[in-house]
C-alpha cells in the first residue's frame, strides 16, 4: 500500500511517517505543496494524507487539481480544530475524508484502512469494468456480455481488483508485487507473471473482451476493446 503524506511541519511529518511504515505502509513524505501535487500525478498511491496549510499550495487547491484531472486517489485530509470551516472546504474540493488536529493515532489508522477499502469499490459499491465485475460473495469473475462466470483464486481475485480499481492506469510489475504479495523483489516478479497469464485464461474462460495488456518495457493495462 503506497502513501503520499504530505505535512509540513517535519517533526509531525516524522512521527506519522514512521507510524505509517511500521503498519506496513509505504511512505512517501512531502513538505511542499507543489512538489505534493507533482508527487501526487506522477505516481500512483493508494491514498494520499494531506495537510492544509502548505507552503507553495494549500491542500484544498491540491485536491482540487487533482480531481480536475481525474486523478482519483482516496485522499484523507487534515484540518486544523480553529479551522471548522476547513472541514466543509476539504470535502467540497474532493477530499474522501478529514481529520481534525490533534488526532489519536488509532483513529488516523482506522480512517486510512476504510478509505482504502472503499477505494476499490467503485460509487454502487460493485466492482466492474468494461464487460466484468467481481462478485465479492462467491469471488468470482462474471462476464456480462456472455453471462459465464468462473471462480477466482485469491491471488486472481486481488489482481483483477487491483485493476478495476486503478482502471486507465498503466501498473507495473513491482506495484503488483507489492500490492498483491507485499514484496517487491525478483521472486515475486515471476509470481506476478504466472499469475496474469491464470488471470488471462479466466478472463478468456468467460469470454470477455477485457484485457489485461502487457505495455512494452512498462507495465500492465486493463482494458476493453469492444470489437
Ligand atoms: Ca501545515
């Protein structure tokens, strides 16, 4: 799970960072908030943790952009108690969540761990794309267009969800790993590779023109070609 947390204020930035990584969380910190919003439309986090009052660009404005550019990560923000009106700000620029300074650490925790299980839903709360969907119930891949279904492995049911909910993005190999195997190193790289051509073969199985394309030399890609 990657993370953007970005806060200025370098002891509070430290204490949560290291918080964050001891849950397993891989952090990326940022004080500025330019340098954020260029973090935040380069690399693809799982969530982001935004500060309001930034040096270069508040969070609000953050937020804004990035939704503006469709650029969807969960975003949990951080307001300042003096600053009730932020609340209303935050959420009205695109922010998923807020949390009001000081916080309990648990309570940062849980809101990160909600956040990101709602972020892979999409707004109906089914998990589809182009001609599939995942029913969480039976995990298993169903096709619209042929309505065959077939069961998932675990492995093939995260890898398909991990898809639909990065849907227009390019993930790498790496992500994948980290994402599906929480590692990131060779072994798993071939983990990945196995796993892909099972996931192919089910969605070939069930006779979607869904796709996962292989991008030279980059990643992989979810799509659907309707020909
Ligand atoms: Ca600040």
């Amino acid at each position: 799970m990657r993370l953007l947390l970005v806060e200025d204020e370098k002891r509070m930035a430290q204490a949560l960072a290291e918080l964050l990584r001891q849950e397993n969380y891989q952090v990326d910190t940022c004080g500025d908030g330019l340098l954020a919003l260029e973090a935040a439309e380069g690399t693809l986090y799982d969530i982001i943790i935004l500060d309001v009052m930034l040096p270069g660009m508040n969070g609000f404005e953050i937020a804004k952009n990035l939704r503006n550019q469709e650029i969807r990560t969960p975003i949990l923000m951080l307001t300042a108690k003096s600053e009730l009106d932020d609340t209303v700000m935050g959420l009205d620029s695109g922010a998923d969540d807020y949390l009001t300074k000081p916080f309990m650490t648990k309570e940062l925790l849980a809101r990160l761990r909600a956040l990101t299980r709602r972020s892979i839903h999409s707004s109906d709360g089914s998990l589809s794309f182009g001609d599939i969907s995942l029913d969480v119930k039976t995990a298993s891949l169903v096709c619209h267009a042929t309505t065959q279904n077939i069961r998932l492995s675990e492995k093939e049911y995260r890898i398909l969800e991990y898809f639909i909910a990065n849907q227009g993005h390019i993930l790498t190999r790496e992500q994948l790993a980290v994402k599906i195997w929480g590692f990131d190193c060779e072994a798993e790289y071939n983990n990945v590779e196995v796993y892909l051509s099972f996931t192919r073969r089910k969605l070939g199985f069930v006779g979607a023109k869904t796709t996962i394309k292989a991008i030279r030399g980059i990643g992989y890609e979810l799509r659907y070609e309707n020909v």
